[in-house]
C-alpha cells in the first residue's frame, strides 16, 4: 500500500540526493579537468591525469548506477571509498593551518556522513525502483 510506494520513493530521492554529489562533480572534473589534476598534484599524488581521469569516470559513471539503481551494491560501495580516501587525503584538517581547520574539518564530517549514507544503501538495496529490482 501506501507505506510501501513511500519507501520506495524515499528510497529512490535518497539516492539521487546522494549521487547528485558525485555526477555533478564528475562533470565539474571533466570541464575544469588541469584544475582538477593541480589540486590532485598539490597533496603530492603522483599521475595526477590518470587519477583525475579515474575519479570523475567513477564520479559520473557511479553517480548515474545509483541514480538508476543499477549495480546499486556496488556503486555504492565503490562511491563510499573514493569518498572516504578524498576525505583523508584533501581534507586532513588536523595537518592545515588553522584558519584552513574548521571549514576542512566540515568537508571532512560531510565526506564521512555522505559515505554513511552509502553504507546503508550498500547495506539496504536501492529499493523497489531501480533497475536492480526489475
């Protein structure tokens, strides 16, 4: 009945509010695409084009599964370690200067809410719409 479609649609928000994250800033990759392999340089990783190129096919392609509920698992998964590798490698707050802390130490709590969020759907499914369901 009427629970069961809200939870589905529920369900189905919860993770497009979660994919819009990654999709968008696989696009943002994709058209900023020297920026992004600069400030993958600047923390010192090494073949910054092919980490930069990695992370925004996993950032669009992940992005998009989870919208669709398409190997939901997996995406989920794969989006909860990038996010959770991002947070301790460029947003290390206790390693910056003070006036960088705060503000790094919010986009380190929201990398790890944000990789909750898809443990559970990892955890849980996609719910009843999605492709994985059909």
């Amino acid at each position: 009945g009427t629970m069961i479609a809200n939870f589905n649609a529920v369900s189905l928000a919860g993770r497009v509010l979660l994919a819009l994250v990654f999709f968008l800033s696989g696009i943002g990759k994709l058209r900023g695409f020297d920026g992004t392999m600069a400030y993958i340089s600047s923390v010192g990783l090494p073949l910054a084009g092919v980490l930069a190129a990695l992370a925004l096919a996993l950032e669009i392609v992940a992005g998009v599964a989870l919208i669709l509920g398409y190997r939901t698992r997996w995406a989920a998964l794969a989006l909860a370690a990038f996010t959770l590798v991002a947070a301790f490698l460029f947003h290390n707050f206790w390693s910056m200067p003070e006036q960088a802390q705060v503000m790094q130490q919010i986009m380190f709590l929201k990398n790890l809410a944000i990789a909750g969020g898809l443990l559970m759907v990892a955890a849980y499914g996609p719910g009843a719409w999605s492709v994985d369901r059909r």
